[in-house]
C-alpha cells in the first residue's frame, strides 16, 4: 500500500472533485481516506442504470441512510451521468452534504454543459505515483515500467503499457476529441510522443499528421483536459535576450513516452536515459507544486541560441537543469549561469548521477536522489 501524498488537504467539510487519469489511483485513494463513507460507483451496472433512469433517486436514497456529518458521499466516476450533478448541487444547498466526485476527466461534463456545482466544489487532481509515496524507490524500475501504480508493482508491464495505449489513449481520449478518423488521431499519438520533453512545432505536426494546426491544437487541448499530458510554458518574464515562446510538451508518465517511441530498456548511461530522468523529475516538481498547496508556476527557459534550463519554479526562485551525467562539469552549467545573470535566483540547482552533492562556482550540484529527498521536505521551493 502506497501512501500517497494528496491526502485532500484544507478540504475541511467541502465538497470536492478529484480528477486524474485511469488508474492513478483515485477509488483507492478514497477508501483509505474515508473508509465509512457512502459510497456510489458508476462503473456497477446496477447503480448506472438506477441512477440514469432517475436522477433525483440520490434525493431520496440520502434521505434514508444515516451517516456521519462529517464523512462525505463519493460518487465514483461522475461523468458517467453528467445529469447527477444537479440533485448533488440540490443536497449540497440544501441538505449541507458534502460530495466528492471522482472522474478521469472534466471535458465531458464541461461538453454536455453539465451543472459544475457553480463553485461549490475544491478542485483536487491525482498523479502516478512519485518517489515520496514508494518506499525503497528503485529509479530504473521507474523509468522502464512508469509510475501508475498497477504498471510500477508489475513484473511484466509491457504488457499492461500497451493495453492501457491501446484501449484508453486510442479509444477513449480519442472520443474526447471527437475524431471521427481514428488513423489521424493514432498519428496523432505518436507524433506527440517525439514531442515529448521538447518545444512543440504545431505546424510540423499538423504536416506530419495530415490536419490543421487548429486540429492539433485541440488534440493538446485534450490530453490537457483528460490530466494525459500537459503544456509546459516558456518562461518570458522581463526577458533581456530574444528567447523561445512556444510551450514544451510532457505525457503525464514516462511509461507513455516509452512505449509510444519504441524505447528500449533504460540503464544508467544508456540513450534514452536521459530524456527518461527528465521527464521524471518534471513528473515529481509537478506534482510536488500541486500536493503542497503551494501551487507554484513551472516554466522552461530558452534563448534564441538554444542555451535552455528546464525547469523554472515560481518566479524564478529555483533554476533546476537534469543532466544524466556521472561527472557533472562546467559545460552542464551553461543555462543556470545564463539564467542567473538575468534573473535573481535563489537556488541554481543541477539534478545529475554523481555520488555526492556539491557547490561549483554558485551552482548546487544533487544527484538525483537528493534533489528527490530536498524537494519532498520542503528545500527547494517553500
């Protein structure tokens, strides 16, 4: 059992939405965190189609239970009946029960023009799993296998990788596009999977996939909606030198990115290890950034002759670059110097492999796992 580090804090007695990908974890979440709450599952067949025929019957079952003030009821996978939503609201006005709602994605509600409870509800989301929640954390096992948990504990997890591509990115993040032409989207798919921890070109992918960059756009637009993956923004804050505008693009697990571009095993020094640990660290700082509350922005940074930071956090209070190196060495430093003499920084930090932190010439040297253990106890950004 993992415990998990989005535990819904400052939530109090408010209803709430949970949001997160198939198989982050959500329905476990809930269980371990109330344990005695009523609870409402529209995958059971029964419960859908009760529910679906008359809505207002969650009216009347409420009425007749009784339960704890403070334990609220969970509705599990609410989009499923977009038309739900309009009794929770009533109970939430007038009966003062707190929901919490659970889904894989908003977008079909927002689509159906869905009662979203008019700001009733806190908006909570749910990530693979990161270090802090795994105890004796085993990288390697991260990178090739990814961080849901299912694909994580598997000893065999190409397999569950291929079918989770197959019949939820292929089939059910499609139908949120509304994509009538399958082949496209596939196409689609794994174009953006070379687009992964890189600046986006959406007229390249459009040419390459045979749409406009309208289309294209609206295809990153769902995987954003659908928590698959997100749109990582330039940092352009009172720049002094031309630099890159365009957003750079991250799946929401490595594992996609893996599988999408026909990776082979990751190992220390390999290839592909590199892009591998980075989008690792981005999963962590991302998720870090929304469990701690501290809700901070995470930008790139790259000037125009290509000298980059990856990772910008908050307003410019830590520069963080990933390098998969054992000897880290001036030359990985160039962007974290470059950034600091336009921007006051209060940590430059170079995440790499060696054995020991260390200071060169203002730069914080972690390897990878110190940086991990830093950033999850609060040290690299408060």
């Amino acid at each position: 059992m993992f415990n998990r580090k989005q535990i819904l804090s400052g939530r109090n007695k408010e209803s709430a939405w949970l949001w997160g990908a198939r198989q982050t974890g959500k329905s476990t979440l809930l269980k371990q965190l109330f344990p005695s709450s009523l609870y409402y599952d529209l995958l059971i067949p029964s419960q859908f189609e009760r529910l679906t025929r008359n809505p207002g019957v969650l009216i009347d079952e409420l009425a007749a239970v009784s339960r704890k003030a403070d334990m609220p009821v969970i509705i599990d996978e609410i989009q499923k009946i977009p038309s739900l939503l309009d009794a929770v609201q009533w109970l939430v006005v007038n009966k003062n029960i707190s929901f919490i709602l659970c889904g894989s994605s908003a977008r079909k509600l927002k689509r159906s023009h869905a009662n979203l409870l008019g700001g009733r509800a806190i908006r909570y989301e749910l990530y693979p799993l990161v270090s802090a929640e795994i105890p004796n954390f085993d990288l390697l096992r991260a990178l090739n296998h990814g961080l849901l948990p299912r694909h994580y504990l598997s000893d065999e997890p190409q397999k569950l990788i291929q079918a989770y591509v197959a019949e939820y990115l292929k089939e059910e993040i499609a139908a949120e596009a509304i994509s009538r032409n399958m082949p496209t989207f596939v196409r689609f798919l794994e174009t953006a999977a070379f687009s992964s921890a890189e600046i986006v070109n959406y007229t390249n992918i459009a040419s390459d996939c045979g749409v406009s960059n309208p289309t294209v756009k609206e295809y990153f637009r769902v995987f954003e909606d659908t928590l698959i993956g997100r749109l990582l923004p330039a940092y352009v804050k009172r720049p002094k030198r031309r630099i890159i505008h365009a957003p750079k693009f991250y799946f929401f697990d490595v594992s996609l990115s893996n599988y999408l571009l026909k990776r082979g095993p990751i190992t220390f020094g390999s290839e592909n290890f590199g892009k591998a640990l980075e989008q690792f660290i981005y999963q962590e700082i991302y998720a870090h950034s929304q469990y701690s509350q501290l809700k901070y922005e995470l930008a790139y940074w790259r000037t125009s002759n290509q000298v980059e930071v990856d990772f910008i956090l908050g307003d410019h209070e830590a520069a963080i670059e990933v390098k998969a190196t054992h000897a880290a060495h001036d030359r990985h430093m160039k962007g974290l110097k470059a950034f600091s003499q336009e921007y006051k920084v209060k940590q430059s930090i170079l995440v790499t492999c060696d054995e020991r932190p260390k200071i060169t010439n203002g730069v914080l040297v972690l390897p990878w796992k110190d940086f991990l253990g830093r950033l999850w106890a609060g040290k690299i950004i408060s």
